[in-house]
C-alpha cells in the first residue's frame, strides 16, 4: 500500500510540475508574440455589446462604410490599414475588430454565424446608426449575406474580397470536428496545441503558400500582427480558432445570397485558390453579382496592390 500510495503520489506531483511548466510557457509565448505592438490602440473606441467589448476605429466624413476583415488565426482589421485613410478622404469609414479577434474583447462563449450576425447588425444600429456599404473579406463574407439577409433595411452596397466557397460553407461539425473543439478547450494543453497552429513558422508559411502573390515577398508587417493578434487574450485567444476549425461558424448561405437585392461586387485575387470557380458559384446563385479580377494579387488584394483595389471601390460605391 505504502509502494502504490507513493507511485500515486509521484504521478501527481509529474503531472502537476509539467501542467505547470506547460502553462508559464503558454504565458511566456503569448507575452512575447506582443512585444513589436504591431496593433495600435491609441484610438480607443470600444462598442461595448452584451457578448464583449467590440474595437474599432472611426475614421474621415461622409457616407459610411464598414471594413471586415477575414477570420483567418489572427485576422483583425489591421489589414485594412493600407487603404483606409484613402478611403476617408470621401466615406465616414468603420473599421473593428469582430468579437474575439484582434484587440476586441476573447470571451468562452461558442462563436457561431449567428453570433457574428448579430453583432455586425448591432455595431450598425448603435455605432453607425444609418444604412452602410460594407467591404468584407474572405469567411466574414458568410457573416455579411446572412446579416444582410436578415435586416436588409441596414446595408446598402457590398463588396466581397475573396469569398470563401458556398460548398465548404455547407459543411456542418460532425464526430471528429467536435472532438477537435474539445481537445483544444482543454485547459492549458489546448493552448499549447493551438499555439503550435499559430506559431511564428506556421503563420509565416501560411503567408508564403496561401495568402502572398509573391511568396518571395510576403507582407512582413501584416504577418507580424497576424502574429500578434492570434496570441492576444491569452488563452481566450484559441476560442474563435477552435470553433471555427470546428466548423461551429459553418452556415448554408445559399438561401440568403439568392434572396437579397443589394449590389453585390467581388473583388477576386488573380491567385486565389479555385477563385474562379468560386466567383461563378455565387453568380449561379445570384446573376446580379459583378465581378472583377485583380491581377498580381491573391488573398489580400487591398494590400498587394492598394491603388488598383481603390479604384474598384471608386467604381463600385
């Protein structure tokens, strides 16, 4: 007994001593992806929502237009920073951090499409406060349709960067997708896993193979605050992640494409992986949706090539 009672007794202490250590590395990994500060909060305007304080920055006079960015590991609305001022010169412009992403508040709540549905629709209702055009990027496109789709009354023009796939859209969480959530809401552990998903090597090269036109020449600045941004909150950080791989944010949005009548334009990257097929999906859908083609870009045309995006939305708004 005295044998066993110590086997256990070393086994607690194995396990607690390496629980331990694997939560000050979490603390130290998150602490030092924040050192270059790559996300300015000097503007301090926070929506304060019944899910979590939202971030943004309101920006220039004139018709609004809201900025969204992608739900990539890190997304937030940093990417917007190379057309923004530009875009102020003429247009009131938004531009948050949707809930759990960037510098907006991470909360444990299950991030789902109608989540961000709602808070979009409420960002316009108490922050912009009349009817507004929206440029969205990539996943968040699904987010806008089925907002728009729901209170129409709030959006005016849209403009789609890069949407994701209707078909992968479809796709609902089964067996392995929600032991995956799990897994890495496990406390401590799950964050160590989703820190290797967002390391400095896997963001980098996620850049080189997936999102860069050039992979010679990423955007060093935005890799950075993808960085930065997917380690913000601690390990709150992992939550948009988690459910979003989950596929917890997936819905058909088939049904709301087809049925509303607002502009729809998008802005596709001559590289975007099956953008072409993509692009004539969501016209089969919607005949009214126009459509262009940056060249030399690929995810981020509105940062690849700034001036060309530009005048897409001067033709377009």
């Amino acid at each position: 007994m005295k044998k066993h009672s110590k086997r256990l007794l070393s086994a607690a202490a194995l396990v607690m001593t390496t629980t331990a250590t694997i939560h000050i590395i979490n603390k130290v990994i998150a602490a030092s992806a924040c050192l270059k500060e790559m996300l300015d909060t000097d503007v301090r305007n926070y929506y304060h929502w019944r899910f979590g304080d939202i971030y943004y920055t309101k920006k220039g006079k004139g018709s609004p237009i809201l900025l969204i960015h992608d739900m990539l590991p890190g997304g937030s609305g940093y990417e917007w920073g190379k057309i923004e001022d530009d875009l102020a010169l003429e247009h009131t412009v938004y531009n948050l951090d949707l809930p759990g992403c960037g510098r907006s508040e991470k909360s444990g709540i299950t991030y789902t499409n109608f989540v961000y549905v709602q808070a979009i629709c409420d960002f316009i209702k108490n922050v912009i406060g009349e009817k507004t055009d929206v440029i969205v990027n990539g996943y968040a496109v699904s987010f806008v349709v089925m907002a728009c789709h729901n209170e129409k009354d709030l959006f005016n023009k849209i403009m789609m960067v890069n949407p994701v796939s209707l078909s992968s859209l479809k796709q609902m969480p089964g067996k392995k997708e929600k032991l995956l959530r799990r897994c890495l809401e496990i406390p401590v552990f799950g964050t160590l896993v989703y820190h290797m998903v967002v390391s400095r090597d896997a963001v980098n090269n996620e850049f080189i193979e997936n999102y860069a036109f050039d992979p010679f020449h990423p955007d060093r600045d935005l890799q950075d605050a993808y960085y930065e941004a997917a380690h913000r909150g601690g390990c709150y950080a992992k939550n948009v992640y988690a459910n979003k791989a989950s596929k917890y944010m997936n819905i058909d949005i088939t049904r709301g494409l087809k049925e509303i009548d607002n502009s729809l334009y998008i802005v596709e990257g001559e590289a975007e992986n099956n953008g072409e097929a993509i692009v004539e999906a969501y016209k089969n859908v919607n005949p009214s949706v126009e459509a262009v083609t940056l060249k030399e870009t690929k995810h981020f045309p509105h940062v690849e090539v700034p001036e060309q995006f530009l005048e897409q939305v001067g033709i377009f708004f």
